[in-house]
C-alpha cells in the first residue's frame, strides 16, 4: 500500500515539478490562452479548408513583424501591413492571370518570409531575433504577454460569436452567404484580420511559424470526434490547453524546446486521433452545415 502512495505521490511530483518557477507557470497561463485563441480561429480555417492560405500568412506576417522589430513600432501593425500585402498580392496573382490562388500562396509563401529573413538579418542581434520570432521563446513569456493574449482571446470569442452565422454558411456555401445578405467579403476580411491576430498573439509563446500546430491541430482533432461547429470550438481550445501544459511538461524533463514541443504535441494527438477513428471504421467526418447551428 505505501508503495503504491509513494509511486502515486512519485507521478504527480513528475507532473507538478515544471510549475514550480514563476516563468513556467507565465509559460503555461499564456499557452493556454494561445491554445484557446488559436483553436477558435482554426476551426474556420480547418472547415473552410483554409490551411494553406493559413500556412502562408503564418510565413506571411514575418516582414511586417520583422520591420516593426527593426524600426521600433507596434508589431501588431506590422503583421496587419504584412498580411494585408500577401492577400493583396494573392489576389493581383489570380485576378491579373489564369493561375489559381494557389499560384499566388505559393509565390508569396516563401516570397514574405524570405524578406523577414533579410529585414531580421539587418538587425545586431540577428540569431537570437530570428530563432524568437519564428520558434517562440515560451518561457519568456512575460505577465504583458499574458495580458495581451487574455484580450486576444475576448476579441476572438466576440467576434466568433458576431460574425458566427456568416462565418457558418461562408464555409459551406459562399453564394448563399451573398443572397441571404450576410456580406461574405467583410466575413472573409474579418476571419483573416483573426487569423493573423492569433499568429502575432502567439508570437512570443509559440513562434510564427510553429503558432500553426495549434491553429489546425487541436480543431482538426476535435473534428474526428465531434460534428457541431461550436462542440469542435470547445473540444479543440480542450486539446489545445491540454496539449500546451503536456508539452511543457515534456520540454521540461526531455530537456527539449518548451514551443516546439508544444507544437508538435497537438499533431501527435490528431494522428492517435486518425488511427483509432480509422480502426473502428469511421471516416474522417467534415462538419455538416445542418449540425452546425
């Protein structure tokens, strides 16, 4: 019986243990407000079928990020000037040719990250700018940054909620979106404007580039076990906590990047996800227009 307790005290030491330091503890508050935030957004991209437009503006908002670093302002306003350019250029791309949208990410997929790259190495402190920007530095997350992701996360969650009929029926049927008068380009425009708040909210946990295994994983996940939109949203921010906190705890004892493990957890979850969904027989299911409301 005592061993048994002492084995049992042994686990929850094991688990406990990574929380014992304030920056930790700051490193799992704002990962889990990153994984909330970016789980919401995320279910629009993955039922959408957005995941390569949102790779690309993942890589796209680093020249705006890197600009506000080198020339000191708001790195907000950055990413939304970056962001902006990249969906204007897609858009040039597939109006000024035969070529698909898919052209235009591609080109400016590495087109924009190419030029953070140049823009951060003209700064002093070039690796170490480079290495927080694109891989996060989750255990410099700061109580600022806690801040800032709390308002991250109303903002997201009220404008889900304002914009959640029109972001439905975009996502299923675009033309029907226009003739019930739900104004599908401002719909579009705001769930870019969120997408790209969630990848510079989560900069400093996660990393822009790594921000996108939280964006798609935990609701892509929370898509193989559940089929009402709000239920993916609950089930993916969920995962997304969960992932987040096993992550740190893993970073911590393997000694490994506390922002990279958080982002590749996720991904691991959603293809133990896949393989018992595809044992029982169950197709992978799209969320249904009809058992979303």
């Amino acid at each position: 019986m005592c061993g048994v307790v002492s084995n049992r005290a042994g686990v929850m030491d094991w688990l406990t243990e990574p929380f014992d330091l304030a920056f930790q503890q700051r490193a799992l508050a704002g990962g889990m407000l990153a994984a909330v935030a970016s789980s919401i957004v995320g279910t629009w991209v993955v039922i959408r079928g957005m995941t390569f437009l949102g790779d690309a503006l993942v890589h796209g908002v680093v020249p705006g990020i890197a600009l506000a670093l080198l020339l000191d302002f708001n790195l907000f306003i950055g990413a939304a000037l970056a962001a902006a350019v990249m969906i204007g250029g897609i858009n040039l791309v597939h109006r000024q040719t035969v070529f698909s949208e898919d052209t235009g990410i591609g080109l400016l997929f590495v087109g924009m990250l190419g030029l953070g790259v140049i823009l951060i190495s003209k700064t002093a402190s070039y690796t170490v700018s480079l290495t927080a920007l694109l891989f996060g530095d989750a255990l410099g997350v700061t109580n600022g940054d806690i801040g800032l992701l709390a308002g991250l996360v109303a903002l997201v969650v009220v404008t889900s909620l304002v914009f959640y009929r029109a972001f439905l029926v975009l996502a299923f049927n675009e033309q029907k979106a226009q003739l019930l008068g739900l104004k599908p380009a401002l719909a579009n425009a705001a769930l870019l404007a969120l997408v790209t708040l969630a990848i510079i909210g989560s900069a400093q946990t996660i990393g822009t580039l790594l921000v996108f295994g939280l964006i798609v994983g935990p609701p892509a996940t929370a898509a193989l076990l559940v089929r009402r939109v709000p239920l993916i949203m609950l089930t993916g921010a969920l995962i997304g906590i969960v992932s987040v906190a096993v992550g740190l705890i893993i970073s911590f004892h393997a000694n490994t990047s506390g922002s990279a493990t958080m982002a590749v957890v996720p991904i691991v979850v959603f293809f133990v996800a896949l393989s018992v969904s595809s044992r029982r027989g169950r197709p992978a299911p799209r969320p249904a227009a009809n058992r979303a409301e």
